[in-house]
C-alpha cells in the first residue's frame, strides 16, 4: 500500500512563508493526482489543490488561488505545496492525498474524501497575526 507522509509545516507570522511537502513510499505516482486538503478547528475538510504527476497539471481553491502553488519532484516522488502571503485564515491541519484512479486534476477539489485512496497523517500550520 502506499504511504504518505507530510513535512514543513510550523509557526509563521501573516505575510510568510511555507513550504509543504508530500512524499510517497512509491517509486512514482504515475499519472495519478496528488491534493492537498487543510482542516481547521471546528471547521469541515477543505480542498486545497491538486497536481497531477504525469503531466503536471494544477488545480487550486478559490480561496488560494494566487498565494499558493503545486509543484512535483519525480526523483523524490515528492509533491509540494509552497504557500506565499500566508493568512490567520490558513491556519489549519494539511493533509496529503493520493488519488490511484482514473480522475481529472481540474475538477479534483469536486471529489469526496472517499474518492481519495490515501491519506497523509497531517502536518500543522499556524500563522500568527
């Protein structure tokens, strides 16, 4: 089965900087699509964006689109997340999601946390004001 394990997240002032990564126990993932999700407090699961390994294409929430962006290492199997001009509001529990069947990276934040096959155990982001 494959693992997902997230890394980078931590404490940054509003205006900052992070940089997010997802790294996989397989050698590739293929053509599949990698997303982020974010959870804060008492609020519901949220999609972030999503990137598809193969061809690299991006998806992004409205709610980041400008200020965060998806990239891919193949040589690490590796996913990231940089998020620039961070906000109180992005505050949240970020969580790596892995998607092993046929999908579309454009409308991926329309997909059911049932319709991701793997899960990353989260990585913390807090930004300060």
């Amino acid at each position: 089965q494959v693992q997902l394990v997230e890394s980078g997240g931590g404490l940054v002032q509003a205006g900052g900087s992070l940089r997010l990564s997802c790294a996989a126990s397989r050698r590739t993932f293929r053509d599949y699509i990698v997303a982020w999700f974010r959870q804060a407090p008492g609020k519901e699961r949220e999609f972030v964006s999503a990137i598809s390994w193969s061809g690299g294409g991006t998806s992004y929430a409205e709610s980041v689109k400008g200020r965060f962006t998806s990239s891919r290492d193949y040589a690490k199997t590796t996913v990231y997340l940089q998020m620039n001009s961070l906000k109180p509001e992005d505050t949240a529990d970020y969580y790596c999601a892995a998607r092993y069947r046929p999908g579309d990276v454009a409308i991926a934040g329309r997909y059911g946390a049932d319709e991701w096959d793997y899960w990353g155990q989260g990585t913390q982001v807090t930004v300060s004001s």
